[in-house]
C-alpha cells in the first residue's frame, strides 16, 4: 500500500502546448483551488537549509533549482553549449544497449537525493513540471527515510536503509503541477525523487508539519517560539494579497518586499492580523518585529496578544506600538503568560518582515513535544 493518494485533486498526463509566445504560464495546468495541503511549510524549502545532496545526471539544468522557493522562470532566448537553459533539473536522455535495443530499459530512472530543510510529518508533495512541455518524465516516485545528522549520499543508498513508498510510479503531466496527498504518519528527514526514464522536473515541493528534536531545543534553553524550523506554523491571516504569512517566520532577514508579509490597502476601519501556533507551550520573554525592505508600506502600529490551547482566553503580550519603517524593533516581556498560540495584529495595514518570539518551552510543552516526537519516529 502507498501512503500517497491522489483522491480529490487533478491529475495530469500528456505533453503540453508547444510554447507560442506570450505568457509563459498562460497554459500552466494547476488546480483553480489548489491543493488542501499548501497552506502548510514546505520542509523542502531553501530557506530552511533544504538541499539536494546528490543526482545520477544533471546534464541540462542543475539539481539545485529544483529547491529554489520562487516559481520557474522560462527565457525563450536562453541557449548555453549544452542546449536550453531551463530552470529546474534536466537529465540528458536515456538510450538503450543497442540499435536494436534503443529504448531505454524497464525501470531505467535518474533519481536525485534530497535533505529537507526541517524533519516533518509530510502532508503532500507538489512535482512540478512547468516549462517542460515535451521534455517531462513520463513517470516519477518519492520515497522518504529518517536518518539522524547529515548522512552522505553513500550513506543514504546504503542496502540496510529503510525508504518507505510516499509516490509509487506515478505517470505526471508536462508543465503541470502534480500534487499527491501523504498519508503517512511518520517523521522523515531525506527523500529520494526518481523520474522515469529521464527528463525534466522544475520544482519539489514538500508541504507537512515541523517536529523538531526535542534533545536539540532543550539544549538551546532559549529559542524562537515561532519560528517555522521549530515547529512553529502561521494557521491564519485576515490577508495575503501581495505575499503570504509564512514568510514573517523563516529563517533570516528579510532581503526583498515579497519575502515578508504585506496586506492590500485598507478602506475600511478594520485591521490586519495573523495567528500563529507556536513550537509548543511555552513563555515568550522577548519579541522582535522587523520591517525590513517596507519603507512607505510598513504597518503603523503593532499589538500582540496570547492564549494557551485552542480555547483559551486571549491575554495581552505587546500593547498596540508605534512601528518604524525598515527597522529591528525589540521588545521585553515580564511575567508574560504561558501560551501555545500568538496573535499579531497591525493597524491598520500594510507589512512586517519577520516576527521572533524568543523564550522557553514550559515543563508541559517540552513533555508534548517529546511524546509527539517518539510518537512519529
């Protein structure tokens, strides 16, 4: 039995159009609703030092693009000695043994090996095929495993390591998004993507949820409550018209508008917020609110707000705060409430960068954490 299902979302097979000008995703085949799982991270995103440590081939286009978190880009004019220049992985095309064995062989596939950024539960995965029109796998698989530290790519295809079957062989579209949902209830940390026989793929996408290792936050003491390589998760916002809520909790400063958070423009007399479920119970000892690259956009004023479980009482964290463009700011919290959840409200509009809520698991967040943890391993 597989652990993938594909039940309820679109499935796509065959070539697309030739590429005739114009748009470059104006045929882009993607469900209109898109799949129940992106809303969660993507354990496979760069920003969290994911990385694909080893491919068979990668004679057209490196393995690296097929984790860069932006969406593929295509230059009809873009040539190199080697052929096209397409942004994402390309092998070289199989042969057979022979002229009369030409095709490659049953099976024959190009694998790469790929290290998530975080471990995680994975909910679904996106192989996405765009801009390879007539270039795709005709078929791929995922398999997943759970190694501790940072085993090498001979360690990986080591015979005792166990894969277990996320995507069995699996035929896929050409510039298409084809999604699977996962079933499987376990902690993975490395997977393994096969295409058959060869071909193109432009992005992985491995959307779950976090569970770090409990050993290594309790060695920390003090760490980012929020912080999505923690197991923090942003659950919801009032808006994400110009970008989305998750980015105000990866790692590193924002470089750029589009990699924090920034609602349309308010003609109402409301505001702008998001919620968040934080690595687990804990106490939040000091807030960082950055605004980074937001200069005329940033939002005016800040308040934050606490409750601990799903129906807890919210409880005030930051009174509501002036805030400065494309500043650091920092904030001190005493005799602060325990709380499993964060609300982060702007007024009336506009954006943050990045949210750090710095403190501590409580006794009975870290001995969550932990049964969970060997729940899943």
């Amino acid at each position: 039995m597989t652990a993938a299902q594909t039940a309820g979302i679109p499935s796509y097979t065959g070539d697309a159009e030739p590429y005739s000008g114009g748009d470059t995703y104006a045929d882009y085949r993607a469900p209109e609703a898109g799949f129940p799982f992106a809303h969660l991270p993507d354990l496979a995103d760069r920003r969290l030092g994911a990385t694909v440590i080893a491919a068979n081939d990668e004679f057209f286009a490196e393995r690296e693009n097929l984790l860069n978190p932006e969406r593929a880009e295509f230059d009809p004019n873009a040539f190199q000695h080697k052929g096209k220049i397409m942004d994402g992985w390309e092998t070289r095309r199989r042969r057979g043994a022979s002229g009369e064995e030409p095709h490659p062989a049953e099976g024959a596939n190009d694998w790469a090996l790929i290290q998530l950024g975080t471990p995680g539960v994975i909910r679904g995965l996106v192989v996405d095929t765009a801009h390879f029109r007539g270039n795709y796998p005709l078929a791929v698989s995922v398999e997943a495993t759970s190694m501790p530290g940072s085993p090498s790519p001979e360690e990986l295809q080591a015979d005792d390591v166990k894969w277990t079957t996320l995507v069995p062989h699996t035929r896929v579209g050409g510039h298409a998004a084809n999604g699977f949902t996962v079933t499987e209830e376990k902690r993975f940390t490395h997977l393994r993507l096969r295409q058959y026989p060869d071909g193109g793929i432009a992005r992985l996408r491995v959307h779950g949820e976090v569970v770090p290792d409990p050993e290594w936050l309790g060695a920390l003491g003090s760490f980012d409550l929020v912080a999505m390589e923690n197991g923090g998760l942003a659950e919801d916002a009032s808006d994400r018209f110009f970008s989305p809520p998750v980015n105000t909790i990866v790692p590193g400063r924002s470089k750029k508008m589009n990699d924090g958070w920034e609602t349309r423009r308010r003609r109402d007399k409301g505001n702008d917020w998001i919620s968040y479920a934080l690595t687990g119970q804990g106490r939040v000892r000091a807030v960082e609110i950055d605004t980074a690259c937001f200069r005329g956009n940033a939002a005016g004023w800040v308040a934050l707000v606490g409750k601990d479980g799903e129906n807890g009482e919210w409880t005030e964290l930051l009174p509501r705060t002036r805030l400065q463009p494309d500043t650091i700011h920092r904030f001190l919290l005493t005799e602060a409430p325990a709380v499993t959840h964060v609300r982060m409200d702007i007024y009336p509009d506009g954006a943050i960068s990045r949210l750090r809520l710095h403190g501590s698991l409580t006794d009975e967040g870290a001995r969550r954490l932990a049964a969970r943890h060997a729940e899943l391993s």
